[in-house]
C-alpha cells in the first residue's frame, strides 16, 4: 500500500483555505472564469469536490452584479428545501440584514397542494410570490418550482433580482433549468442533471461574502 501523507491543520479556516489553493492549482490557467464567477464557481467544487461544474455552470450577464446587490439591500431569500434554508447560516446574511424562508412545511402549502394535486414546491412558490416577494430564488432540489416561478415570471407576477436554479435528477431537473436559462431572468445555473440543495446554497454564501 502507498504512503498517505496526512495533512494537519488547526482550524476551519485553515482547511478551507487548503481546499481552495488545491482548487486553483488543479485548474490551469485559462479558466473558463475569472473573477466574480470564479470564486462563485470554485466555491461550488469546494461544496463538491466536482470539477466538472467547471464547464457546466452558466450566468446570466447580470447574475452576480444583481445578487451582491440585493444581498447588500436586505434581500429576502426564499428556498425550496430546508436543507438550502440551513445551508445559508444566519451569520452570514445577519449582518447584511438579509432574511431566508422555507415554505415546504407551511400549513398553508402542505393544504394547498394536497387540495389541488400539485406539488408542495410548486404551492410554496405561489405563496411566496404573492405574500414575501423575494428578491433571490433558491431551487436546488425541485424542478417543479423552478419550472412555476418561470410560469410566474412570464406572466408578470414576478421580477427577481436572481434565481439560483440548480435543481438535481432525472426527471425535468435538465429541462427547468434549461427553461429558466431560456428566459432574460438573472440567473446562475447547471447545465444537466447535477445541482443540489447545498450546491445551491453555496452561491448564496460565495455571493454573501462578496458582499460583506
């Protein structure tokens, strides 16, 4: 068996930040990104370990000036999953006056899609965009609430600031994300089928730290 040279460090930060220098080592230069979107796109290897998303992430040319904004303007975030809800800590959108909701779990939701065969994701949207109007949509687990909130948008219900869709599967995952980059919404997306709550949510924080 080879030798496996065990790494020490002390601290989250410091593996963090190991973690990151290995990312940009691994990547040569020219990179698909630079800049803003690089540490957005580096931040989503880092959540991970896929460096494929490399080549499959896509921004809309306003995406991340639109998010550092809203973010600096107290945005209210509204998510698809609680997993998303918990991947964005308090400590980073507090002191940028910033608010995140889940509305899975609404009586009102759970109500709405059982009287209406629909999906919960798909209530939860319509509530939020009646009563929060957030300014930044987080869908990383539901095609069918990226696929609503596009239905929103073309009717004039709805304008966001930004849409992380990154819903993840096999069944209409690829296709809503491929419908939300087909409209002149600011988005950041996945190409295919990968994307996930915690991939989602990891924008929401290189994007945060930004704006801090």
């Amino acid at each position: 068996m080879a030798d496996i040279t065990l790494q020490n460090f002390i601290n989250p930060e410091e593996i963090e930040a190991e973690s990151l220098r290995i990312i940009d080592s691994e990547i040569p230069k020219p990179r698909p990104f630079e800049g803003q979107k690089w540490e957005i796109v580096r931040r989503m290897i880092h959540t991970t370990a896929d460096f494929e998303l490399m080549n499959l992430t896509r921004f809309h040319e306003d995406a991340v000036e639109n998010g550092v904004r809203a973010l600096r303007n107290k945005a209210k975030i509204v998510t698809d999953t609680e997993m998303a809800k918990r991947g964005i800590p308090v400590r980073r959108m507090d002191p940028l006056g910033c608010s995140v909701h889940c509305l899975m779990n609404d009586e009102r939701v759970v109500s709405r899609a059982k009287a209406e065969g629909i999906t919960r994701a798909k209530a939860a949207v319509d509530i939020a965009v009646r009563e929060i109007k957030p300014e930044i949509y987080v869908v990383g687990n539901a095609p069918t609430a990226l696929i609503r909130l596009v239905e929103h948008f073309d009717n004039g219900d709805v304008s966001p600031e930004l849409v992380v869709g990154m819903p993840v599967g096999f069944v209409n995952a690829a296709e809503s994300k491929a419908l939300l980059m087909s409209r002149d919404i600011p988005y950041i997306s996945i190409e295919g089928r990968k994307g996930g709550s915690a991939l989602a949510a990891c924008v929401i924080n290189a994007l945060a730290i930004m704006a801090a």
